[in-house]
C-alpha cells in the first residue's frame, strides 16, 4: 500500500508539473500575441489604396504630403519614438495629435490625417511604442503610450509656443490610450479629446478576445498572461484602465463608437461616456463596424467632429 501510495504521489506531482509549465507556456505565447512587438497574424496589414475608398481623398493627400520627421524619447525608457508632422495649408497654432490602433502605425491614420488638415489643423502623427518606426519591444494598451503623448504634447507647445491649443484624437487602442492620458496631469494647452472606438480596460478587452477567438475562459489565461507582462514590460491589463481614467478627466471628450462593432464591444463606449467627469458627447453610429465609423459615414462624422472641435479650439 506504502508504495502504491508512493506512485500515486509520484503521478500527482508529475501531472501538476506538466499542467504549471504548460500555463508558463500559453501565457508566453499569448504575452507575444498580445503584448510583444511584432506581426499579429490575427489584425489585417495595411492594403494598396484603391479610388473606391470612401476616404482615398484625404488618404492620398497623406501619402503624399510632404513631413517634417520628429522624434521624441519614450517616457520612462530609454529609446526613440518618431512621428510624422504635417503643417496646415494657413498658419495656425491648432493643432491635433492622432494616435493610432493595436498592430498599427501613422500610416494608417492617413485618413483621419487628411480629415483634420481639411478642417485647418495641423497634424502630428507619431509611431506609439514597438510599432512601426518607433523603438520599444513592448506594447502597453495606453498604459505607457498615455505618457509618451504627454510628451509629444509638451514638444508641441514648446516649437509652436504657449498659445497653442492642442486636441488628442485617438482609434481604438489609439482611443483608450487618449481616455488613458485625459486622466493624466496635462498641459493647460490641451483643449478637448476624441476617442473613437476604444475600450474599457486591457483586462476586459483580451478577456472577451480571448472568449471570442480562442473560446478561452477568463481564468486562468488573462490573469496569468497579464502576470507576464507585469515581469517582462512592467505593467499589468488591468493598468490599462481607461473608466478610472475619464473619471479623472474634466476636459471635453467626444466619444464616438460604431453601433455594429464587435471586435470592442460596442457597449464599452456606454461605460466610459457615463464615467466621464468633463464635459461630453457621445456619437454611435448605426451598422459601423470597429474603426469603421468614418469610412462609415464620412460625411456625419466630419459634421460631428468640426462642430465639436469648434466648440472647444474655435474657428
């Protein structure tokens, strides 16, 4: 009995071995999936520019406008950032910060790049961290990036001096990161955000994506994932918290969702409007889907975001 006993403790203790490095093992896999630089099978590249775009107008223009190249240091590390900056057509001292999505680069904000420099503003397009031309290993989902903005808001004001009235617009992981920094100490010159389709927190996004296209439980793989990510890039899913952010927030924010987005859950947009503390608008837009609002309806959008940068940057 003594020895069967011995076995069994033996079998035991070999399966607990096998099922913790197995855990070790996904969450690895998922912290490359979700956080480490890098190509993601799962997000679309970027698609040659075809005249049936509703946005080819403003997306040509950006392609081929000419840019003033600038760089910035990331906040707390110690690699370079770059971004593209695009003067308006009459000289002014308004201008707009776009951030991109998760998996993405400036290059991909050309459309809404064109839609801002159309309305008079100039326009400051950078790389976030670990993507595109910028240096970094590590995404944060707004965490870290909602720093580096502060920063290239402070480079903003200090080439084109302290009259300069500033608004952050941001798509997606762009959107929670502009929620992210609206809870941040910012410049006086900062006037008004625009998040477009960004989510609650990192926790509550990567845990409906991973229900969505893995068909995984929360538990265990988020929270251990997310433990990764603490040791390897220093933050948690759950830092990325854009509802305790805006609760911080007492500057304008427009928020604007498609009513047919599943990849962030439309009802996401609900949960930040309502803990807003500043002034707010919120804009759904029937049957668009993630990060398709403008191509979506690109003549209410532009409709709706003049008026409300008008309310806030003036004419």
């Amino acid at each position: 009995m003594k020895k069967q006993h011995k076995w069994w403790l033996w079998g035991l203790g070999t399966l607990v071995v096998i099922i913790i490095v197995a855990l070790i093992g996904a969450s690895l896999y998922f912290y490359n999936l979700t956080v480490a630089r890098g190509k993601k099978s799962f997000i679309g590249g970027p698609t040659a520019l075809k005249t049936s775009d509703p946005l080819y107008t403003q997306k040509h223009w950006f392609e081929t406008a000419h840019k003033y190249r600038w760089t910035e240091t990331a906040a707390g590390a110690n690699f370079k950032l770059v971004a593209d900056y695009v003067p308006a057509a009459k000289a002014t001292k308004k201008t707009v910060v776009l951030v991109h999505g998760f998996a993405s680069s400036k290059e991909q904000m050309g459309g809404y790049a064109g839609l801002f420099h159309q309305l008079g503003y100039n326009v400051l397009v950078p790389d976030d961290r670990a993507q595109g031309q910028s240096g970094g290993q590590a995404m944060s989902y707004g965490y870290f990036e909602a720093r580096d903005y502060r920063k290239w808001i402070n480079q903003v004001i200090a080439k084109q001096g302290s009259q300069s009235q500033i608004a952050l617009f941001g798509v997606s992981m762009g959107g929670a990161t502009t929620m992210i920094a609206s809870g941040l100490k910012m410049p006086s010159q900062v006037k008004a955000y625009i998040e477009d389709c960004g989510y609650t927190t990192a926790d509550a996004e990567i845990g409906y994506q991973a229900k969505q296209m893995y068909h995984l439980p929360y538990w265990p793989m988020v929270p251990l994932t997310s433990a990764v990510t603490k040791l390897k890039a220093g933050f948690t899913f759950k830092d990325a918290d854009a509802v305790r952010a805006v609760k911080r927030n007492h500057r304008p924010m427009l928020f604007i969702h498609g009513g047919a987005d599943t990849f962030v859950p439309t009802k996401m947009v609900y949960q930040v409007y309502r803990a807003d503390a500043g002034p707010k608008e919120l804009m759904v837009v029937p049957g668009a889907k993630h990060a398709a609002s403008y191509s979506h309806s690109p003549q209410r959008y532009q409709r709706k975001v003049q008026h409300f940068l008008r309310q806030y940057l003036g004419e």
